[in-house]
C-alpha cells in the first residue's frame, strides 16, 4: 500500500523555532550514534546544518536536549539528554495522534484522486 497521501506534523514554538520530523529524526539519530556528524551523515545534512539544528532546539527548551564533549585523545560526541528524549517522544506521540485523527478524512482524498496516484 502507498503511504500517499500522507501528513506532515510541524509544531511551531515560536517565531524562530519549529519542530518538525527533520528534527526528530536528527535527534533520534544523535541518540543512536552517540555523533552529531554521525547524526547529520545518516541523515545527509551537514554537520554545520545538524549543530544548527541542535543549537536552536538546545535555546529555545528550558534544559538542552543534546549534549556534546568535544574531541580529543578519547574522541568527543553527544548524546540526547532526558529532556531531548522526552520531546522525541511527545513529537512522536502527537505525529501518531494527527496521523490517527487524519486517517478518514486522507482515505477520502485518496478515493478522490483515484488513478492520479504517484
């Protein structure tokens, strides 16, 4: 089955900062390799672009959601703190909402745009 048509969360916080499922995904990335560099090469974006990212979500939460140790003769890296895990999952968990709530009304644009599918 296609994933079309499909929903896009984004949670604007404030005028300078959203949190979208670019964001999420970096983070969650962050979590599983212990690297923004890693994060940002799984994903294809800069490690310029991924500490970007981090930096305005890390401002805008009252506790950073990801902590870095810079390099050296043991390496550096990051990892998600409590808070960073906490907001992955209440994105998560609205993105399950929103897709839930969506579901009917995405089958009838389907129905809809029957053959025009891509």
């Amino acid at each position: 089955m296609s994933n079309y048509p499909s929903l896009l969360v984004r949670v604007t916080l404030n005028a300078e900062t959203q949190l979208g499922p670019g964001k999420a995904d970096l983070l969650q990335a962050i979590d599983e390799t212990g690297s923004i560099a890693a994060a940002g090469r799984q994903l294809g974006m800069s490690y310029k672009r991924a500490w970007y990212l981090i930096d305005t979500m890390n401002r805008y939460f009252k506790e950073p959601l990801v902590v870095s140790t810079k390099g050296g003769k043991a390496g550096g890296g990051a990892q998600l703190t409590a808070t960073g895990r906490d907001v992955v999952r209440s994105f998560r968990r609205i993105e399950a909402s929103a897709a839930k709530a969506a579901a009917k009304q995405l089958s009838v644009l389907m129905a809809l745009a029957a053959g025009k599918r891509t």
